[in-house]
C-alpha cells in the first residue's frame, strides 16, 4: 500500500509541474502574440508548437471573429487548465495520503 501512496504522490508532483509549465507556455504565447513576434524565430515556433493543441479547440468554441478580434482561447485554456489542477492534484495527494 505504502508504494502505491508514493507513486500517486509522485505522479501528483509531475503533472502539477506540467499543468504548471503549460500554464507559462500559454501566458509567454500571449506575449508574443502582443509583440508581434517574428513566426520564423525558433523559440516562437516551440511555444506555438506546445500551446496550439491546448488552444486550438476553445477557438473552435469560441472563433476570435465574433469577439470583434479578441481571442479568449488563452483565458479559457487557462481557466480549464487551473480548474483540471486543482482537482486532480488534489485527489490524487488526497488518494496518496489514504494509501500511505
């Protein structure tokens, strides 16, 4: 019982630290789309690469066209991607300390 307590505390640390990291990928590609960043730089062509497929279908849901320009798929990204954490790295310490 003992492992599987500290495999779920294990695996709850790795994924906040990616929830975390994808968080900071969407807040820099915000960024860069204000600074009208150069689309043939590496590094943007990375963070583009990592957060499309995070934003990509809350564009669907929401097309920047009918917001007058104004795209929300970060905000909402964000808030998705805050609300998943905090509920699953929850449950899964919570999971960890009744195995333990």
């Amino acid at each position: 019982m003992f492992v599987a307590g500290n495999l779920l505390s294990a695996l709850a640390s790795v994924l906040d630290v990616l929830f975390q990291s994808l968080e900071i990928v969407i807040v820099i590609r915000v960024i860069l789309s204000w600074a009208n960043a150069d689309s043939y730089n590496q590094f943007v062509k990375i963070i583009v690469a990592i957060s499309e497929p995070f934003l990509s279908p809350f564009r669907k849901l929401l097309p920047p066209w009918k917001m007058n320009g104004l795209d929300l798929s970060p905000l909402c990204a964000l808030l998705s991607l805050y609300f998943i954490r905090s509920f699953l790295i929850a449950t899964l310490y919570d999971l960890a300390n009744r195995l333990h």
